[in-house]
C-alpha cells in the first residue's frame, strides 16, 4: 500500500482504508462512494468537494491553540481572529464558515468593496471585522455605516491619504451627533523583516502596503490633533503568505511589538490590538524530504504570545490583544477537487499494437529478440543496446530505409524493453535508469482545467498533494504526468523525481480511474481563470448529522456554455439565432435533419465544457 504522502500532509483529515482513501470522520465515507453518488444525480465532469467539518476543526484548533498558550504564559490579552475573504469567497464556503465558527466570534477581513459589503451582511454582530487595501472615501464611508450597525470594525490605514478621508468622513457622519460612532483604526506597518518563499515580496521594507516610520509619525499627529487618538486601536503587519520559516516571524514580532509599545507610550492609550496578519503556512509537500514549513501552530502560538509579552513588560505596557487573518490555514483543507482519468496516452506501445511484418528489418527483429529473451542479468546491457538501436532505427526511417509500420514497432519494442529493464533492475534505484524511467513516464488526461482550478501551480509552481481514490492496496507503478484538457503546453503537472508521483495502470475502457487534488480550498477557486472558456466545477457540500450520517447539500452545477459565453458579454440570444438561421440555410443538411441537429445543439449548449468519460458517455447511449 502506498499512502502518497498522505501522513505528510493530511493532518488526520483522510484516512485509507482497504482500497480507497475515506474522510476521517463519522462515518468515513470514501471520496469515491460520495462521488459516484453525485455523478449517478447526473453530474459529470470534475468534482469540488467542500467539507465545513474541516473548517471548524481548523479554527478550533487555531483558536485552542492559543488559549493554550495564554494559559502557559499567564497572557492577559485576547485571542481573536478573522478570515481574509480574498482567500475564498465563494458562498457555499463562506456560509459555511460562519456557521461553523459562532461559538469563536470568528470575523471576516474584507480587502475591497463587494468584500466589504459580505462581511457587513455575513459577520454576526460582535465578532470581528478588519478592513485592509487600498480605499477611498466611499468605502470608508461604508466601513462608519458598518459601525453605525454595531459591527466590531477596524479599518486599517494604508497610507497618509486614506486617512486623511477618513478624517473628512468622521466629520460628515458626525456633524450633528452628540455621540459619534466610528470605526476602530488600525495603522499597517511597512516592517524592516520579511518573510521567504514565493509569497515574500508581501512583507518587508518593499512591500506595497503599509507605513513607514516617518509616515506613521505623521499619521499619529493627524489622529492627535483631530481628536481620533482614542479611535487608534490595532498595529498590523504581515510578512508573506505561507511563511514555512518560523524565524522571520519572530524578527517581525520583535520590530511590531516595539512600535506598538512606543506608540503606547507616546499617548495612544486607546491602542490595543497586534495583528499579525497572514502567513500560517499549510503543508503541502507529499514528502518527507520536501516539507514546505518548519514549525507547528502550538511553536506559533508560544512564540507570538511570549514575545509580545516579554516586550510588554520591558517597555511597561498592557500585553496586546493578538489578531491574526491566516485564511490559507482555514480554508486550503476543506475543499478536494476530483477529476477522471480520460486517457492514458502510453497504453498504445503494448505488444498487441506491434505490425510485424513477414520480414522483420534486421534491428527491428533484434529488438523483438532482445523483448523475448531479456533477464535481470543482462538487463542493463540489453536496455543500451535497445536504445542504441532506436537511435540507428529512427535515422533509417529519415532516410526512407524503413516505414511506418517499422517505425511504430521501434517505439513500442524499446518503451517495452524499458520498462521490462527498470521493473529488473528496480533495487538499483541508479541515476542512469531514473533518467530513462522519466522518458516513459505515462501521461495521464484528466477532465479539469489547471488554470481554472490549480491556477498556484500554474502560476507559481506550487504543488498541491495528488493522489488516485481507489486501488490503493495495490502497489502503483507508472511513473506519472497529468495532463489538464485545456490546448494549452501549460495545463500540464510533469513528472519530478525530486517530487515523484507514481500511479495505476488502469484501462480506462473497462473502469473509471478518479484523481484527488488536495489543499485546493485557498485562493484556487477565486483565482482560477476561465482559459479556454472552461468553468468553475460542479460543487457539492458534505455534512454529517449529530449520528456520523453524511448528506451531500448544495450542488451547484458547473455552467453551461451559454451561460460562459453570456458571462463574456455575449448576446446569446443574437448567437442562438444565428446557429438556427445557419443550419435553416445550409444545402448540405436536408430538411429532416434540420431539426434534429438543432436539437443536439440545444442538448450540447446544456451542457458545460469539461468532456464527458468513456463510462459516461455509455451511460447517455444506455449501454
């Protein structure tokens, strides 16, 4: 049995059991009975798969964590955290994470205005809402109305302008009040440290966002001679998405909790809050070797709550409330994308696919000799002298000495023979043979879209954990590409012996092979692109009652190609009468069959664009 990294990076989430892997959780339904149950509802293509169970047990532990570590501490401040919508916001997770957060006063953290606007509706009164990004007036102005609602806001201060408006928008709501309402402010801070990794460039002296020392001077002096000190309530920072170095954060910390202690001194009395954004780093590595962070959330924990404290009591202040906004570790877990194998493009170089001839070429025949007679003790010779004569082969079929037909039976003897000799010599594990298994990895075509929904491994090359849903307690064997269905060269997941992926040799004519992509629930829906017009997968939701029993909820179909084009600003109606005005004026499609094309057509446009399996595809005929 090979768990494919799972005690890596699973986290207890999934478990295998027998053949298949199951989620680890009240009854332990496997990923492949709860998809085959949603593809019998007439579902195809690939699969999300959301689990709010996942979520909850995420900010349990999150916020558990850290109440440990207040207790170790003797920590005086509170513990709160929110979600940055911009890690997801798609319903079907949101709601989700609000229901299963209320007993942590968990908030939302909005970064634009259409966020802004979900967080108001969404955010229970009294938990926490913090507003970051660019803004202007006008979303300042939404941030007072927040406040004037009894939310629990604070709107963090980019830079010098923003809160110059906010200044000016303080005034107009509260012209005529007696007793003004505004919402908390916080101060981003541009920190001297940094994170590392690809998501760097986030935090740091460069970053986009954030005050300078100079800057954050003027921005005390403007709340002080407005009157607003009392409303200066948080220091945030943030130093990279995935931070897998526990050692920045600890810079960071120390530089924060120093400004938040100067400014405490200076006057702010009504400062509170440390908010150490983002940067809990998931693990996504499916080896050991490769793991992607080097700290556990109790280390996290310990550390922000011990340095925060000890600064505080060197520079006699108040320990700070901790925020954090760590929405990757929230969401990246809760969600598996599944897809079907639609094609092995290597099964073609079997010896059922040879066309020998009467008469063999002579190398050609040598080769079949070398095929029938190969043996662990003449493995290695056997395999050079196999590549050395596809060499010899493809240079005669250059010159017109051989054909097709000899040509094609080349290809097949020496992938053959290849795989013949590594399957012998597999306990000399040499570079030489790693460098040849890698020629004769297998390309599997799986029905989803990289860029619609790995769109992090496209663009930056981060890996996600892969692995097959059944035939587990069989051992795989194929060293294995993926290949996305877009046409493009980049929809691609290429074999890496330094992250090796090895899967089944399964015949697609006779069963569906399903692939799971997991730790796919931050940032790849709400980044992923409609390249080739193919679309955000059908979703589907899986609770589990008080008695273990699971429900699979809130389907939501993957769109149709009419309604893709109508999101580009088509005129559908204008596309649809033109099909139908073009098959009316062909001569090439006699008057019977008019209308059953045009019916196909309205079948197919019913239909979204991922493709349809080979079983499927027998299902739709009956067979």
């Amino acid at each position: 049995m090979k768990d494919f990294g799972l005690t890596v990076w699973g986290d207890d989430n999934f478990v295998i059991a027998g053949d298949t892997v199951c989620i680890n959780h009240a009854s332990r339904p496997s990923l492949l009975q709860l998809t085959q149950e949603i593809r019998e509802k007439g579902y195809k293509g690939p699969l999300l798969l959301r689990f709010p169970h996942l979520i909850q047990k995420q900010i349990s532990t999150l916020f558990n964590t850290f109440e440990t570590a207040k207790e170790t501490f003797g920590y005086k401040g509170e513990f709160h955290a929110v979600f940055p919508l911009k890690v997801n916001q798609f319903p079907n997770f949101v709601h989700a994470l609000i229901d299963v957060s209320k007993p942590f006063r968990y908030g939302l953290e909005a970064g634009s205005k259409a966020e802004l606007i979900i967080a108001m509706a969404e955010t229970p009164i009294g938990a926490p809402i913090t507003v970051n990004g660019f803004k202007d007036k006008e979303m300042i102005a939404l941030c007072f109305i927040a406040a004037k609602m009894g939310h629990s806001i604070t709107v963090t201060i980019e830079g010098i302008g923003e809160l110059k408006s906010i200044v000016e928008v303080y005034e107009e709501f509260n012209r005529n009040s007696t007793s003004p309402v505004a919402p908390k402010i916080g101060v981003r801070i541009r920190l001297h440290a940094s994170g590392i990794g690809i998501w760097a460039k986030s935090g740091g002296y460069s970053s986009k966002f954030g005050l300078t020392s100079t800057e954050l001077l003027e921005a005390y002096e403007i709340l002080r001679s407005h009157a607003l000190l009392d409303k200066l309530w948080m220091v945030h920072f943030h130093i990279g998405s995935q931070m897998g170095d526990i050692a920045p954060l600890k810079k960071a910390l120390r530089e924060a909790g120093n400004i938040y202690a100067d400014l405490k001194k200076r006057g702010a009395n009504a400062l509170r809050a440390i908010n150490i954004g983002g940067g809990l780093a998931v693990e996504y590595s499916q080896h050991q070797r490769s793991e992607e962070r080097n700290y556990s959330l109790s280390e996290f924990a310990n550390d922000v709550v011990f340095l925060m404290q000890e600064i505080a009591k060197s520079k006699g202040v108040e320990e700070p409330d901790i925020f954090t906004e760590s929405g990757r570790y929230i969401a990246a877990s809760h969600s598996v994308l599944v897809a079907p194998v639609l094609e092995l493009f290597s099964q073609e170089y079997s010896a059922k696919a040879l066309r020998q001839k009467a008469e063999n070429p002579p190398l050609i025949q040598e080769l079949l000799d070398l095929y029938s007679t190969i043996e662990r003790t003449n493995a290695r010779e056997y395999l050079h002298d196999a590549l050395d004569h596809m060499e010899s082969l493809l240079t005669l079929f250059d010159l017109g000495y051989i054909d097709l037909e000899d040509r094609s039976n080349t290809e097949i003897l020496v992938n053959l023979i290849i795989k013949k000799a590594i399957l012998l010599l597999k306990e000399e594990g040499t570079d030489e043979l790693r460098k040849i298994q890698d020629r004769i990895q297998e390309r599997y075509l799986v029905n989803f879209s990289a860029f619609q929904s790995l769109p992090d491994f496209w663009g930056l090359a981060q890996h996600f954990p892969i692995m097959p849903l059944n035939h587990l307690s069989s051992k795989p064997t194929n060293p294995a590409s993926i290949w996305d269905i877009t046409c493009d060269s980049d929809g691609e997941i290429g074999f890496d012996r330094k992250r090796p992926l090895y899967l089944h040799d399964i015949d697609i004519n006779q069963e569906e092979y399903f692939i799971g992509f997991f730790l796919t629930g931050a940032y790849q829906e709400v980044l992923g692109m409609k390249h080739n017009l193919f679309t955000h997968p059908t979703e589907a939701v899986i609770t589990f009652d008080e008695n273990g029993t699971y429900r699979i909820d809130s389907i939501i179909e993957a769109q149709n190609l009419m309604d893709i084009l109508d999101d580009l600003d088509y005129d559908t109606g204008l596309i649809d009468k033109m099909l139908k005005q073009k098959i009316e004026e062909s001569t090439l499609i006699s008057k019977d069959e008019k209308e059953e094309l045009l019916g196909k057509i309205y079948l197919y446009l019913s239909e979204n664009s991922y493709l349809k399996t080979i079983q499927a595809l027998k299902e739709d005929q009956g067979v």
